[in-house]
C-alpha cells in the first residue's frame, strides 16, 4: 500500500468525525429545526460525506495537516448549522462550540494510543489504527449524549433566553476546546516523558469529567431559573385571581346596598308618577343604570382564571388609552392545560398592548377574537396597531427590546404546537397580526 493511501485511509475518519459531532448538534435543536428532520439529516449526508472526501484525498496529495484544515471547516460549517435551526445567535453558539470542545477528546485519547503504537512518531503521521479509534470514540460520545440531550437539555434552548447565560457558556466550551487543541503533540516523544504516558490520558479523562460536570452545573442553574420563572408566572395569576375576587366582593357589596336603596327609589319613582312628571322619571332611571354599569364587572368567560387574566390586561389596556374590541369564547372547562392556555394569551395580549404602546395616544387599537369550531378547535386573531418597526430574521421574528427571539412569539408557537395547532405572526405597516390555531 503506498504512502498516499495510507494518508488518505488516515485522513478519512477524522474528517468523518464530523458526522457525529453534526448530530450532536442537533440534539438539542429538537424543537428549532428549520426543516424536517429527514430533510435535516439528508442535508447533512449530502454535504459532510463528500466534503469529508474532498478534504481527506485533498490532504493526502499536499500533505497538508488534517488538524488545520478540520478548524477551518468547523468555523465554515457553523454558518449552515446556523442556517437550518431557528435558535438565537448566542444558543447556536453555545451548542455548536459545546460540542466541538467535547469531540476534541476522543481525539486526545487517540493521540495518546497512537504514541502507544507508534512512540518514534507524532500528531503529522497520525495512523490509521488510531483515525478509527477517533472515530469510533466520537461515535460512542455522540450516542452517550443522544439521550439526555434529547430528554432534557433541549428545555434549556427552547426556554431559556438569556444571552449572557449563553455567551458564558461559549467562553467556557471554548477554554476546554482551546487547551485541547493546543495541547495535540507534535512529537509522541514527549508522552514517553516520565510518567506522562499515563498522565496524558488521566489528565485528559479529568477535564472531560469537568466539562461533563460544567454542563449538568448548567443544566441545573437553568431549570432552577425557569422554575423560577415558572413560578412568578403563576404567583401573578394568583394575584390576578385575587383582585378579580376582590372586584367581584366589591360588586355584591354594592348590588346589597342598591337592593337596599331599590325601596326608596320605587317609592320615588311612584310619587314622580302620580304628579306625571315623566322626566324626572327618565332622569332617575338613567342615572340608576349607570350606577348598575359602574359596578358590574365585566365576565369575559365562563372560566374564572383565564376571566382573572382578561380582566388584568384590558385594565392595562384602558389605562394606556387603547380602544379595545374583544369578543371572547371559551369553555369554563378547558381539554387542554389550563396554564398554557393562561400562558398562550397572557403572552399574546401583553405582546399586542406593548406594540399599541408605540403608537401615539388616541390612536390605540387591539382587537381579539376567539372562536371555537366543532367544539374542539379554538381559533384565536389578534391585531393591534404599532409604529412598523420590526427586526426579523430568517423568517422569524426577533425581539426589538433585546437579542434573541421574541420570547413571547416563541412561547405562543409553543404552547399551539403542544395541541396539535400552529400560530402564524404577520405585520402590515401600521398593524401586527397573530393566528393561532389549536386543538382543546
């Protein structure tokens, strides 16, 4: 076998080490995909495997070093990874250098087995014995973290949106990648060092459990934030809640006192009546219907959390000077979970009245629908007015207070999705249109 073969034979694993590190990558991306999970997949076949090819007949004819021509593909390829999800800069970041920090040790591992075949060589005459060995321990990494990744991390990157989080997360990756990458040998000699054929592999098997550990670290700080989060949510529905029963005391307290006045008024009424003086009549019922009016809260639905919430927002709205036109239907026994479906519009209204904010006053206006079809299927249109400002990217609609996606946009597509519906955001000039459909 001559000695370009051999390049080539050596080459070709560790360029299809890409393979699995591609999947890891999409791990978590479980729910931001941009396309089909085929379609994702057969994308990356058709890209990687001939490239992988390319690079490794490329680099055995210039003899060109695998390690330089590997870090440039992982800068390029991020481009296309972040091409096929919907995650936010910092989160494709975060996951995209995460993984390529964890791939480099199998790599270290099969450099300190190469020195064990092969002590008079070095990192530029990599074997072939040890490309597979690469290979097959980034296989192994790749599918050790296919599970948890799959069943928990991906709550990280649909839920949390806070891009310093995120960025920390890369400096820290990024320090295990680097120390990796520059610690590759150059010559096996300095493994046979001492004791540093021993010490390269531990030390190496060390910092892969420090990584590991750093990322469960995360996982934990994260789903102690989103409880939190999780938690205020539901203390300010509790709150809604609680001064929507306040009004409603407040209301029995004054229906008793105008059943107590109603007396007084008949005998007026009745006295008023014999002199036939209609209007003060006229006068006297007018004024008793808008005292009935004042005090009878408005019941936007027959469920008395999701009533609460109404109640809170079109508070909100009234005093912001914005005209609202809501025309509510909705079951007082909700199929679906009661929190997502408090979630979903709590989330859409709060959005709809903070573009209404960017309007001048006196020229406020949101408008909410909802309908139920074949008693299964809720349909919810909500349009608003704003000042037409909007920054989207990838066809999808990015926050304008902060970076990363509109959190409440994200949660509203989410909360859809989990019952079998969807939710479209559109915008003309001056208006800013949301549909959802979802099953109940």
């Amino acid at each position: 076998m001559n000695m370009d073969m051999i390049r080539l034979l050596s080459a070709l694993p560790q360029f299809l080490v890409l393979l699995p590190s591609a999947a890891s990558c999409y791990y978590t991306m479980k729910n931001q995909l941009r396309y089909t999970p085929l379609k994702t997949i057969l994308l990356g076949m058709a890209v990687l495997l001939p490239y992988s090819l390319f690079c490794s007949c490329l680099c055995a004819m210039l003899q060109t070093d695998v390690n330089t021509v590997l870090l440039t593909s992982l800068i390029l390829f991020f481009f296309p990874y972040r091409h096929t999800v919907t995650a936010s800069l910092p989160k494709c970041l975060a996951v995209y250098v995460g993984v390529c920090a964890v791939q480099t040790f199998p790599a270290q591992f099969a450099y300190s087995f190469d020195a064990y075949l092969h002590p008079a060589s070095g990192a530029a005459d990599f074997s072939v014995e040890a490309a597979f060995i690469q290979l097959g321990l980034s296989c192994l990494v790749a599918a050790a973290f296919a599970l948890p990744a799959c069943r928990y991390f991906y709550q990280m990157v649909d839920c949390l949106d806070m891009p310093k989080i995120w960025y920390l997360t890369v400096f820290l990756s990024s320090v295990f990648f680097v120390m990796n990458v520059l610690s590759v040998p150059k010559s096996y000699s300095t493994l046979h060092a001492g004791r540093m054929t021993f010490l390269f592999p531990m030390m190496e098997g060390c910092a892969l459990l420090v990584l590991i550990v750093i990322y469960l670290l995360f996982y934990k700080v994260t789903t102690l934030i989103l409880e939190h989060a999780n938690l205020k949510e539901r203390t300010q529905l509790l709150e809604m809640q609680a001064r929507q029963y306040r009004t409603l005391q407040e209301h029995m307290r004054q229906t008793a006192r105008l059943r107590h006045d109603f007396r007084h008024s008949v005998r007026l009424l009745s006295t008023l009546a014999k002199k036939g003086d209609i209007d003060s009549i006229q006068s006297h019922l007018a004024g008793y219907e808008v005292s009935l009016a004042e005090n009878t809260p408005v019941n936007y639905c027959a469920n008395a959390a999701l009533n609460a919430l109404f109640g809170h927002y079109h508070e909100m709205a009234v005093s912001a000077d914005i005209d609202t036109d809501w025309h509510i239907e909705l079951p007082e026994l909700l199929p679906a979970n009661e929190f997502d479906i408090i979630s979903l519009f709590g989330n859409l209204i709060e959005n709809a009245i903070d573009g209404c904010l960017t309007v001048p006053e006196g020229r406020r206006y949101f408008w909410l629908t909802t309908e139920i079809h074949h008693n299964n299927r809720l349909y919810i249109v909500s349009t608003n007015n704003f000042d037409g400002r909007v920054w989207k990217a990838n066809d999808s609609y990015h926050s304008t207070k902060h970076g990363g996606n509109g959190i409440g946009l994200a949660a509203i597509a989410a909360a859809a999705e989990k019952y079998g519906g969807s939710a479209q955001a559109s915008n003309s000039e001056t208006e800013f249109f949301v549909d959802v459909e979802l099953k109940i």
